[in-house]
C-alpha cells in the first residue's frame, strides 16, 4: 500500500500563497515553499512539474476562490441594483477574511507566469474570464447599462472602487477599517443608483 503524502497540496499553496503576499510572485520558487512547510523539494516536484505550474496553481486556486463567492452574492440578490452593491461590498468583506491572498490578486496573472503557463492551466484561466464577462455582461443588461460608458461605470462600481479600498490599505501594510465594505458599498450604489432613483 502506499505511504499516504505527508504535505497535501493545498498545504503547500497556502505557503506559497504566504510567499507571494510578502514578497511577491518572486518569492514563491520550488524551494522557498519546500522550507516554508519543512518539506523535501521531491514533494513538490511530485505535485508540480515545475516553477510555472506552482505559479499557476497559486494564482487560479485564489482567483477561483475570490470568484466563487463574489459570483453567489450576485447570484444572492434577485434584484440587480443590490446585486451590484453586494459585489462590491463581497469585494472588501472576501479581502478583509483573506488578507493574504487579497494581497496576492493585487497583482496580474501576468506576473504569475501566464505566458508560460501549460494549455490545461490557460484553458483554465480563459473559463474563468469567460464567466466575469458573462456574469458583468449580464448585471449591466439587467441594470440597464447602455453602451460602452454605462458597462464601464458597472465595472467602475463593482470591481475597481472596491479593489482601490483594498489596495490603498494592504499595500500600506494596514488593516482594513470597520467601515471598508460600508464604503465601498455606498460608492457603488452612487454610480449604478438604487431603488430610490429608478
């Protein structure tokens, strides 16, 4: 029978995610995530081939984690102007109970190596923007958006003004205030109006 693995993988991402909030994608090589987790180079070799696809790991594990909430508290709200406020406020609330990898979606997936990345990884990564498309083409419609102006003031909204609360305090090395999500949830309702101004 076989010895079962000492370090999971998710073991070894979360080290990596570590490395990359500290220090950037450049800090997250095959051997300082083998001496984060006390573990032998050979453990992560046998779970990724190589440099490239630990980076690539590490960005689409955050990434799909970030998405799945941010996509169900859309979801969560029937009408689309709430549903707007709520992205916007999941946004903040997600960065505050994951600082680490907050930090880490800071940066690009171009900084984590996707040039590089193997067909199954960029498949991977291109279904994941596919659905932030589709799911922003669809609140746009449902909020009324009307062009190219009114879909960018919906990405404005829900994505960029959130993302500016986060970045200004992380990248200070600061917490998050108490009153972040209230923030960027009253900002977001500024740009897409609300029930009292339909």
């Amino acid at each position: 029978m076989a010895r079962p693995a000492r370090f999971a993988t998710d073991q070894l991402l979360d080290a990596a995610v570590r490395l990359a909030a500290a220090s950037g994608p450049a800090g997250v090589t095959m051997s300082a995530v083998a001496q984060t987790v006390g573990a032998p180079s050979g453990s992560l070799y046998h779970r990724f081939p190589g440099r490239n696809a630990l980076l690539a790991e590490v960005w689409l594990r955050t990434v799909e984690r970030f998405q799945e909430g941010y996509f169900a508290a859309i979801a969560a709200e029937a009408d689309a102007w709430r549903a707007g406020r709520a992205a916007a406020r999941h946004v903040v609330a997600w960065s505050r109970a994951h600082p680490e990898e907050a930090a880490l979606l800071l940066y690009r997936a171009e900084d984590f190596g996707r040039a590089t990345w193997s067909e199954e990884h960029a498949q991977r990564a291109d279904r994941g923007e596919l659905r932030v498309r589709s799911t922003f083409g669809a609140l746009a419609k449902s909020l009324g958006a009307d062009g190219e102006r009114d879909s960018e003031r919906v990405v404005l909204a829900v994505v960029d003004l959130p993302l500016s609360v986060v970045r200004r305090h992380l990248r200070a090395g600061r917490p998050l205030p108490a009153h972040a999500e209230d923030l960027a949830e009253e900002a977001a309702a500024a740009l897409l109006g609300g029930e009292n101004q339909r």
